[in-house]
C-alpha cells in the first residue's frame, strides 16, 4: 500500500463585512503554479458579490470616516505589522505565480510594508497639506477642509498584485472612505492574502472588502453602481476604460485610473505622496463670523 497522500489544497474566500464568505455563486478557481500544477483554489467572486459589498461598504464608512485621523492611522499601521509579519509567507506564495521568484515577490510585499506605513502617518497630516484658510473680505473665517467622499471601488493593477493593491487602497482608507476592492485577475492570490491581515488588523468589518473575478464580469457593475462614489484603477485597457468612464454618466462617479508601470509602484516620491489622497475627498468650505 502507498504511503503518499495527496495534499490538501486551501480554497482561499472572499473577505466582506469583515468575514470570510464563499461566493453567492458558488464557483471555484484553480490556481496553477508556475510549472503547470495546481496548488489552491480562489472563490470566483459575482456581480452580485460586488453588490453585497457595496452594503457592507456604505453600513461602514460613517463610522470609519467618524474616527479621529489618528485612530486611522493607527489602523493602517496596524495592517503594515501584520503584513511584515507574513513576509516569507507572502513572498513563497506570491513568486508561485508572479514571475521573478521569492526575491521579487519580498521586494514587492516590504515595499507595500512601506506603503502602509507612510499613509499611516499621513492621516493626521494630510488634512492640513490639502486644506487651507481663504483670504476673504468681511468679519470671517474662512476655511476649507477635506471631507471622506464615502464608497470607493479599488480595482487593482494585473501586474504587481500587492503593492499596487495597496498603493491604491492606502490613500481612500485614510480619507475615511470605505472601499470595494476587484483584486488582479492575472495574479490573484495577493488579493486573497490581502484579506486575512486585514481581518487581523483591527479594521472595522465593511471597510475594507477583497473581492477575487474576472474584471470583464464586475467592472461594469462597479461603473454604474448607483451607491458607489468614486474609482481608483490602474492598468486598465482601452475597453476597460471606457467601461469605467462610461458608467458614470447618470452618477457622476469620481473616475481615477493610473497610468503607471511596474516600476513605478516602487517609487517612493510618486506614490508616497499626499496628493494621491485628493481625488478621493470632498472639498468642504466653512464660513464662521471672527467678531470684529
């Protein structure tokens, strides 16, 4: 009799409203290592995933906007510590698929590390680098000031599945935006990992929901989700683009999609700017009588 035994291969879940749900439709997705063999399976999220997680998204993002901006950097700084922690096991499950082996894929989970961990300290910062008070004529005060623009669909670049996840992610959840994230479909695994340091990182269940597809089957969904207040893309094709530019005709969506290379993910003057913040906030002004 053999003594081999198969393995048991890990189905990783979708992460919504803090949880680790199966897919409504119940679809698998076999995904193959680089020499050909199948070493885990990732639930094929749906439309009507995406949906769900719109209502986790909007029953969160009042109270998440409501925290204090420290509290939220606290939080991101958080995710950065559990995210360093799983280093080697990112890395060794990442270089099974993304070309370039476990030193590029270390080299793409420190730098999201690095992400996290410089947005974490702009979260109580950016505020005043965004904000301003206006010269005005009259007895007033006047400022203006940035407010959370509320739900954000994240949809995250094929290539560089992590960094630029979280590059994109970083800059809506400090604004106090919650977010409905479409994970790479070439690589996405890194999505998936995504999920169990966020569940481990003190973020508040709905803020953040992870969701693995196909971009074909949600991005049109997400372009004309009536409960969706922004986008934030990168690497979308022609077609892509047009889907998310065009479905915002009856909501006028805020639409951002980047255009970067792989190599740019890695630059720190770029992405590690607090203007990437601006596209996801609302520009409030306030008036207030000064006395004299």
């Amino acid at each position: 009799m053999s003594t081999e035994r198969l393995p048991v291969l890990k189905t990783y879940k979708l992460f919504l409203g803090g949880a680790f749900p199966r897919t409504e439709s119940g679809r698998s997705w076999p995904i193959e290592g680089r020499k050909g063999e199948i070493f885990a399976h990732l639930c094929l999220g749906s439309r009507k995933d995406l949906r769900n997680a719109v209502v986790f998204a909007r029953k969160a993002q009042d109270g998440w906007a409501r925290r204090t901006a420290y509290n939220r950097g606290q939080v991101l700084y958080r995710m950065a510590e559990m995210l360093e922690g799983k280093t080697s096991e990112f890395a060794d499950a990442m270089a099974q698929t993304v070309p370039g082996g476990v030193r590029r894929a270390r080299k793409e989970v420190e730098a999201a590390v690095d992400r996290l961990v410089s947005y974490a300290g702009w979260a109580d910062k950016f505020s005043q680098v965004l904000g301003c008070n206006n010269p005005v004529a009259g007895p007033f005060y006047n400022f203006t000031v940035a407010e959370a623009m509320g739900v954000v669909g994240v949809v995250a670049p094929k290539d560089e599945p992590l960094l630029g996840l979280v590059s994109l992610l970083a800059p809506v959840l400090v604004a106090g935006n919650t977010a409905v994230v479409v994970g790479s479909d070439t690589h996405p695994l890194a999505t998936a990992l995504f999920g169990e340091v966020c569940a481990t990182s003190d973020v508040p269940p709905g803020v953040v929901n992870l969701i693995t597809g196909k971009r074909k089957e949600l991005l049109e969904v997400m372009a004309t989700h009536r409960d969706i207040d922004g986008i934030a893309a990168a690497q979308c094709s022609k077609a892509e683009r047009i889907t998310l530019e065009t479905g915002i005709a009856e909501n006028l969506k805020r639409v951002t999609i980047e255009r970067v290379s792989a190599k740019d993910w890695y630059d720190v003057d770029l992405m590690h700017a607090p203007y990437r913040i601006l596209p996801f906030v609302e520009m409030k002004t306030i008036w207030h009588p000064s006395g004299s």
